[in-house]
C-alpha cells in the first residue's frame, strides 16, 4: 500500500512539472509567442528600447529580434534568433528558451551565448540568468509574423482584391491566428491596445524561418 502511494505521488509531481514546462502562446511583456500545437513550433518577436535622443525624440538603443524552435523533447528548447531583415546568417543566434515560474506566475527565459546588437544596453540574454519574461496574458494564436511591406494592408478576405484602409508597418508585430495560400489572418495591436484584424498578403511579411546558409 506505501509503495503504491510512493508511486501515485511521484506521478502527480511529474504531472505538475510537465504542466508547468508548458510554453503557451501571449503576450510576456516585451516578447511575444505564438505556439502552433500541430507541430509545437515556437515563433516570438522581441523588441524593446531605452534610452533618449532629445535632438529626435527616438530611442537611443534598440534590441530587436525575431526566433523560432521546436517544442521536441523536454525543456530547454533550442530556439534560432535574428533580425526579421537579415537575408544571411551571419547574425543568427542559436540558444534556448525553457519555461519558467516567476513570482508564482508562468514565465519564459531566454539564454543566448553572445547578444545581438543593441541588446546589451537594453536587456541581458547571455547572462549567466538569461532575461525572464512573466506571462501576461495567455493568447490563441498560433503563430508570430513581422511586416515587411512600407504598408500591409488589412482585407476582409483572402481572395478580397480590394484593401481595407486599415494597415500595418514595416516592423509591426502580427499575431497570426490561420493561414491560407498566400495570406494570413492576422491581428495588430498598437502601443495603445487598440486591435485590427484580418487578412494580409504573406507576400509583405519577413519569412518565419532564418537565413538560408
């Protein structure tokens, strides 16, 4: 009976561990995640700032960049990182994001060997710690793509010729909820948490793999 305990409370413990390594799509601060459950594709988008030009208003450092794993296998999972506009992979990053607890909340750390450009004074990845990020809002997307285009315009449709007056950015962060040939329906949220869906042309978004060699 002792034993059959044992063994019933050392499968609750591994039960409670496999739910708290779980990476879930949602907004974690500055980093954005979107999880594709088919195939346990982990996308995100990060970007932050700091610092003041006062001769132009802008930022003075800027730490940006897209990645992309694999949910296979246990925690940490390997994940590329780079900048949505390299066309190489002379900046690519390889490291690892493991899920994490954080003041009792889920959380996700981030560690790469060396940082990417502009990240130091911005936020420290190759820490010996890496950089936490609590989750603040868990979402339904599935994954995260990033603008291209000067302007991606919104469509009702994916086979709507006609272009709503709504748009994004080049750099803009979309949250993509499904995919068609060619297009994705998509959501943009501004600075001020006011949304926009709809259907944008895949043409206008940086690939979601890195750099070919």
């Amino acid at each position: 009976m002792l034993i059959r305990l044992l063994v019933m409370v050392i499968f609750l413990l591994f039960d409670v561990g496999c739910l708290q390594a779980q990476v879930v799509s949602g907004d974690y601060d500055s980093l954005l995640i979107g999880v594709d459950p088919a195939g346990g594709t982990i996308t995100g988008y990060y970007a932050n700032f700091t610092g003041l030009d006062e001769s132009t208003g802008k930022p003075l450092f800027s730490c940006i960049f897209f990645l992309k794993g694999s949910m296979k296998g246990p925690p940490p999972y390997t994940i590329d990182t780079w900048f949505p506009a390299d066309k190489t992979r002379k900046d690519l990053i390889t490291g690892s994001l493991t899920p994490v607890e954080s003041d009792g909340a889920a959380a996700l750390k981030i560690k790469l060997p060396k940082e990417h450009g502009g990240c130091w004074n911005v936020e420290h990845f190759a820490g010996d710690d890496g950089a936490s990020f609590q989750l603040e809002a868990p979402g339904k997307w599935k994954t995260i793509r990033v603008v291209s285009a000067q302007r991606a315009y919104f469509h009702y449709d994916a086979s709507e010729p006609k272009k709503r007056k709504a748009y994004a950015v080049k750099g803009d962060p979309l949250r993509v909820y499904e995919s068609k040939p060619g297009w994705v329906y998509a959501e943009f949220r501004n600075p001020d948490g006011k949304t926009t869906a709809g259907w944008i042309r895949e043409s206008e978004l940086f690939p979601a793999d890195p750099p070919a060699k």
